[in-house]
C-alpha cells in the first residue's frame, strides 16, 4: 500500500486519528496505486471500517467515486464480540473495570451495531450489502475461503498465500483478570510503574513473615484481586436482550434475523 502502510491505517485516516497523516493525502495514494495497477480488482480490508460513523463513511465513498463498489460485512455474535472488544481493551491498558461495566459503558453500540452500521453503508454506496457469519464461516471453510469463493477465484490456487497463518492468540481469563489489576493500579496511582512497587514492597514484606501466615496472606490477595469469575450468565444474558434491536434492525434491512445463528446462550 506504499504511502497508507495498511488498510487500518485508510480508516484511521478518515477519524483524523493518524498523526502526520490526513485522510486526503492517503486516499489519494491509495486510488493513485489503484490507477497505476493492471489488476481488475482491488480488495480493502478492515475492522476499522465496520465502525466509521455516517460522515466518515460517505467521505469514503467519495474518494472511490467512479469505482464500481462492493460491500461485504461479517457479522459475529454480539456476546463473543463483546467479550472480545472488552478482553482488548484491558489488554491494551483502556480498561481496568469488570465486565458488567463495560456494557455499561458501550451499551448503545451493542443494541444498535449491526443493522445501524449496514444501513450507513447501503446509504453510501447506494447498493445492497452482502451479510455473511462470521462465526459460521469460520468453524466450516474458513475465511479467507469464503471471501476468494465470493470473488470467484479459486481457493487452491492462493491457499499458499495462507500457509503462514497470524497469530492472534486469546487471553486466559487469569490472564485479563491480571491485567485488569494491573490497569486498576496504575489508573488510580497514575504511575505506570506502580506495580512494580507494589510488588517490590509486597516481596519485603512477605519475606519477613513465616510460611504459614505469607501463604495465608498470599491465597487471600489473590482471591480479593484476582478471583472471582470475568464475567456471569446474566451478563451474557444481558448482551443478548441488546443485541436484540440489532436483530430487529438487521430485519428491517430484510437481512437474516440471527445472522451468527444460534445463540451462545443455547449451546
């Protein structure tokens, strides 16, 4: 992609999120490439995408303007979604509160995500949005696949292109519950390297005590900080009922009702 690095980066670009960067100058690199090329096809590719608002998404189109475009959404179950977005989050040092507060706090895009993001594309564009599952695609042929099968190109031929396959490895949930006090920690002191003085100052004590007591100690700050479920039934029960206008979003747009078809909740 030359100048624009990657396709994130176009999305970014659009929010004024890149800096040294505006989304002028990238796009424009972007159709200069596209114009240079003998390729029929061009394919942009991103999670950043699903979640431009309405003025972000038509300032797309208008840089694509005398492009014969296609639009193709995946869609996951709200519930692993979520839990997905909120594990990222603490793993990036945003979040530092339980699950629950999370919904809390995103509420408005798990009721109204899918069928509002779809319908800002459709406006866009002025065509009709292919919707397919992602979790569906993903435990039956795959992907990548599912978007050559789409293009009419033929998986075999390219399947070498994904024989190194990414890593996108998912935290434990000990791991995120670390992380979480961690960032609780380091939000409330405002020093970054608090937990290491914490832990520094815990070993100093826990030394001077005998082992019956520092093992006592240590199952009971464990279990305060670090125990306990990340999330419960009703949270997920939650998500559920919200995603619930994005399901009756989804059937105005006369898409699929349960696009990632049976809930998580029934398995």
């Amino acid at each position: 992609m030359g100048q624009t690095n990657s396709h994130s980066l176009l999305g970014y670009t659009l929010r004024g999120q890149v800096e040294g960067l505006d989304a002028d100058t990238a796009w424009s690199a972007l159709v200069q490439e596209m114009e240079a090329s003998d390729a029929q096809m061009a394919v942009l590719s991103a999670e950043v995408f699903a979640n431009l608002s309405q003025r972000h998404v038509d300032q797309l189109a208008g840089y694509l303007t005398g492009y014969e475009v296609s639009v193709l959404y995946y869609l996951r179950d709200p519930i692993k979604l979520t839990l997905s977005q909120y594990t990222q989050g603490v793993r990036a040092g945003r979040w530092s509160g339980p699950f629950s507060s999370f919904i809390d706090a995103n509420e408005s895009g798990i009721s109204g995500a899918y069928g509002a993001a779809i319908d800002r594309w459709e406006r866009a564009f002025g065509v009709r949005v292919r919707v397919h599952s992602f979790d569906e695609v993903v435990v039956t042929h795959g992907l990548e696949r599912d978007v050559l099968q789409l293009l009419d190109f033929d998986y075999e031929e390219y399947q070498w292109a994904f024989s190194v396959r990414a890593v996108n490895t998912s935290l434990s949930n000990e791991a995120v519950r670390l992380l979480r006090f961690v960032n609780l920690v380091e939000r409330l002191t405002g020093d970054s390297n608090a937990m290491r003085n914490i832990l520094d100052l815990s070993r100093g004590v826990v030394a001077r005590m005998d082992c019956t007591a520092r093992s006592s100690l240590l199952r009971r700050a464990v279990h305060r900080w670090l125990g306990g479920p990340l999330y419960t039934s009703g949270d997920l029960r939650r998500i559920e009922r919200l995603a619930d206008n994005s399901v009756s979003a989804l059937r105005k747009l006369k898409r699929h009702p349960t696009p990632w078809g049976r809930s998580t909740l029934d398995e």
